[in-house]
C-alpha cells in the first residue's frame, strides 16, 4: 500500500504541474484508449458467444485479444469486420472519427442488411425483388434475394 500511496502522490504532483493544454491532450488520449478497450471487451464478449470457434480466425490472435490491447486497425480488421459485427465496426469508425464515407455507408449497409433481411428474402413482386436486390448486392448478400415465379408455392414467407 505505501508503494500505491507513494506512486498516487507522484502522479498527482506530476499532473498538478502539467499545463493545462498537456493536460486535455493526455486526458483525450486516455479517453481513447479507454474507449478502444470497451470495444475490444465486445468484440471479445462476441466471440466467445460464438457456437463454434470459426476457423477463419486466428487462436494465437484471439489469445492476444485476451491480454493486451490491441491497436484499432487490427481491431477492425482482423476481429469485428471479420467475424462480422457491423455495429460494432461502426463504434470503431467513429471512435477513431473516420470519415470516409463510402465505408462508413457500406458498413451501416451491411449492418442493415444482417438486420432486416431474413437468411432467405423470397417475393414474386419483380420491383421489391430488384429494390432488395440492389441494397443487399453492397453487403454481398443478395443471393439470398429470391423471386419465384407466380405458380411456384415453397411455402416459405413471401415479401
């Protein structure tokens, strides 16, 4: 406890004289990083909820993600956009203020599509088909868009 005691006054006296520009930056910086870990925790969270490990992750990665923050690039691209978790891509983006807005939109479109559309989206109606179509085809989902011809009856639910 002296050591604590010790290491708290030292940092006190170290931040009391810090200037106040010093200060925001290092308290921004902190902010980050803090922010950076909450997101990395979901992402964690996320995985281990998983069913089954996929393969197309690496264990040594995953056992990093466990025990040192990783650097948000990595965050990004080797965990949430891969596994996917759109929402929390999009956290990532504005947590780093990305600002480039075609992926900013192809993400907030892939989240849409994994939220609104069914595993399979099945209609006869050839404007609804081609409208669904063009918002999977950007999220890479729409071979899951189905149009049947008036006759066929799959007994599925039809838009």
């Amino acid at each position: 406890q002296t050591c604590f005691r010790t290491a708290q006054k030292s940092q006190r006296r170290s931040i009391s004289s810090m200037p106040d520009e010093d200060l925001q930056k290092t308290e921004a910086e902190v902010n980050d990083t803090l922010r950076v870990a909450t997101l990395q925790h979901r992402v964690l969270e996320n995985i281990q909820a998983l069913p089954e490990f996929p393969e197309y992750l690496d264990a040594a990665k995953i056992a990093e993600l466990k025990t040192t923050l990783v650097d948000v690039n990595s965050l990004f691209h080797e965990f949430a956009a891969k596994i996917p978790l759109y929402d929390i891509c999009l956290a990532i983006l504005h947590n780093c203020r990305f600002d480039k807005a075609e992926v900013v939109r192809d993400v907030w479109n892939r989240l849409f599509c994994e939220v609104i559309l069914p595993s399979e989206t099945i209609t006869r109606d050839k404007d609804v088909f081609h409208m669904v179509q063009n918002i999977a085809s950007g999220a890479d989902v729409a071979d899951r868009i189905l149009l049947l011809p008036d006759a066929v009856d799959n007994g599925k639910p039809i838009f």
